[in-house]
C-alpha cells in the first residue's frame, strides 16, 4: 500500500510546442492501471489540472476546474495535454487545457487561478458520522464483501480496491453506510416517500472517510491535486444505494459526464477527510451529485459536483470509469 500510482499519474513530462497546438504549453501523462476497459477519471482531473498550474505563476492557486469527459481514455496509455492562456489579470488567471489521446479530445477542463485574499470565512459544517478509526478499511470491506458474496468480486477489481496488490488505489475508503464493492449495505433498499410524496430510492447522503496511504510530498501542490484525484472514486455511490446497486452487479456500466471541482483552503491531505456526497437528482439514466470535503478539525476543504451515466446493460457487461 502507497502513493506511488497516484503519484506517477500527476508525473508530467513537457513537450515542445507547435504551430499545430497554438498552446502556451503541451504536457503528456499516463494513466494508471484500473482493472476495467476505461481510465480512472480522477487521473485525467489531476492531470489537466497540474498542466494548468505548470503555466501560471507561483503567486496563485487553483480554486476552481470545470470540466467534460469527451471520450473514455485507454489505460495505461499517455494522453496529451495543451494549455492555452485565456488570461492573466492582476488577481486571477484563466487556463483552457485539452486532453488528446490517439489524436482525439477525451477531456476539456477551464481552470481558474487566484491570488488568494482575506476576507470572512462562511462554510457549511463538518456532519456528525462516524469517525474513520471506527469503521473498517477498504481491505477489510472487500474481504468482508467477498466471504459474503463468494466470487462476485473478480479478484482483480479487489486486489485494485483493497489495495493489496501492484497498482491498487493510493487512498484508503472508509464508507459510513457500508461499501458498495458487492452487495448493497442496506439489502432492504425500500422506496421512502419524500415530504412532496414523491417515492425515492434511499439513502441519497453517503459518507466516505479518504486518506492517502502513505505520507504525501511536501509540496502543497501535490496535496491540492491529491484532492482533484480522490475526488471521482465514490461520488456516484449515493444513487447506486439508493437503487439498491453495487459495482460489481451484472451488467452495470458507469461513467463520468462532466465535473466541478472549487478547492477553498489550501492544507495537507495527510489525515482524514471526510467526503460527503449527496444526491441531487437521477433521471434518463444520467445522475447528478454534489459533494464537499471537510477536514477532521471541521474546515470545509472543497467542493465538487458531477454528472454520471448509470446504465444497466444486462447480465453480460459489466463496466466502471
């Protein structure tokens, strides 16, 4: 267990401009080993945004990324990046990057950058869940998970998962409401009413604890793209409970849309941090979700709003981004 495939991710690796990019500048990246046909989408953020902050001065940070997954992008295969300079005004910069793989646009991200300022501080509070050291580690969810369901999870997926075996996740999960690697936490998954009367699924509100394995760099930028990376890994898990799914069900396929990510302070990700992600809407086959991170001490860290596909394929195909 360690940092190393998240850290090779961010790795960039600068490439001479052309006439052909008319970019500020053109960086290449590989994504890391995932045990399904497409890439993680946290690399593909993480990426794009530590090409952007490669181009801007080290007077400012990011605090906000708005992006489109173009197209699903190959594992373990490099994609490139071009940056172009939208502006740089006395307190914020404005970066548009593009991701190419094979030629082709699988990712197109607008980043913008800040000075930083004081100003009061107004926040939403840290919830009341359990905390981290109560609740089992992705290992032991997975193990737990598999004696329960006996070979519903491909042992590849859960060496990936549990981080157990070369190239697992560097982040360690901790689920509040139980992890969806096999069968559902809450097995009931009975539709509740809303106070409008309309039937829903439920729980629509996860909570999922995330630390890094094993002690990041000092470099505060590092810790900054720790937070873009982490942040793809569970988000569409509140409408999978709520439709009482679990990602190794038969024939669930998943996929990021589009995503939002405002990073509001600036601090080590070397504890805990609570993610909580909430259902905002689900229809058409297409699942809105925004979250927030919250330090242990309770400051709100970022936040983060998605759009994912969920599609239920039939039994024979089974696929996550």
């Amino acid at each position: 267990m360690n940092t190393l495939p998240f850290l090779s991710a961010i790795e960039l690796t600068e490439l001479p401009g052309t006439a052909e990019t008319s970019s500020t500048a053109v960086f290449s990246a590989r994504t890391q080993h995932v045990p399904w046909p497409k890439s993680y989408g946290g690399d593909v953020l993480a990426q794009a945004a530590a090409a952007g902050i490669r181009t801007v001065g080290d007077d400012r940070s990011l605090h906000a990324m708005h992006s489109l997954f173009v197209a699903p992008a190959s594992v373990g295969e490099e994609i490139e990046y071009r940056v172009t300079s939208l502006r740089d005004g006395r307190s914020y910069s404005s970066r548009e990057v593009k991701g190419y793989q094979h030629g082709a646009v699988v990712v197109s991200s607008v980043l913008s950058f800040h000075v930083g300022e004081e100003s009061a501080t107004v926040a939403v509070p840290l919830p009341e869940v359990a905390q981290s050291e109560d609740l089992p580690s992705a290992a032991e969810a997975v193990e737990a998970l598999d004696r329960a369901n006996p070979g519903r999870i491909p042992a590849a997926a859960a060496a990936y998962w549990s981080a157990t075996g070369e190239g697992g996740r560097s982040f360690d999960l901790r689920h509040v409401e139980g992890a969806l690697y096999a069968s559902p936490a809450h097995p009931a998954h009975a539709s509740v009413e809303t106070p409008t009367g309309t039937p829903t699924g439920a729980p629509t509100v996860d909570h999922v604890w995330v630390r890094p394995f094993a002690p990041l760099p000092a470099d505060q930028i590092v810790h900054d793209l720790a937070l873009v990376h982490v942040c793809d890994y569970s988000i569409l898990e509140p409408v999978l409970r709520g439709q009482g799914r679990a990602w190794t069900d038969p024939g669930l396929t998943t996929a990021s849309l589009d995503h939002s990510f405002w990073l509001h302070e600036r601090v080590p990700f070397d504890d805990w941090v609570l993610y909580t992600q909430t259902v905002e809407s689900y229809g058409h086959g297409r699942a809105l979700v925004r979250g927030t991170m919250h330090s242990r001490d309770g400051r709100l860290l970022a936040s983060v709003a998605q759009q994912g596909m969920i599609r239920d394929r039939g039994p024979e195909r089974n696929e996550r981004s």
